[in-house]
C-alpha cells in the first residue's frame, strides 16, 4: 500500500472510530491497531487528532 492509500485509508477508518468514541475519547492506539501500523505512520501524516479531524469533516 502507497503513502497516499495509507493515507486515506487512516482518513476514513479514524471517521468511523472518532464515530464509536467520540471526537475526544478517540485513542490513537485504536486507529494504530485497527490499521495494522505504528501509531508512528499516523503521527508522520497528521500532527495531532486536531488535524486528523480536520481531514475527516
């Protein structure tokens, strides 16, 4: 998988989980582990959750 699918893909499977928990109580370690990669890889493409949230709305 390509950086741009990886990235997508952590766009879309972070809505649903930001969905199930909520916006604040979201864990990162979820998306990581739902994923199959380090919570590194999220970090490396988006900055925090803020900015993570920002790319799902």
């Amino acid at each position: 998988m390509g950086t741009v699918e990886v990235t997508e893909r952590i766009i879309v499977e972070s809505g649903q989980l930001f969905g199930t928990y909520g916006i604040r109580s979201m864990p990162m370690d979820a998306l990581a582990e739902k994923m199959g990669i380090s919570k590194r890889t999220i970090y490396e493409r988006f900055k925090d959750k803020d900015t993570l949230l920002l790319e799902v709305i």
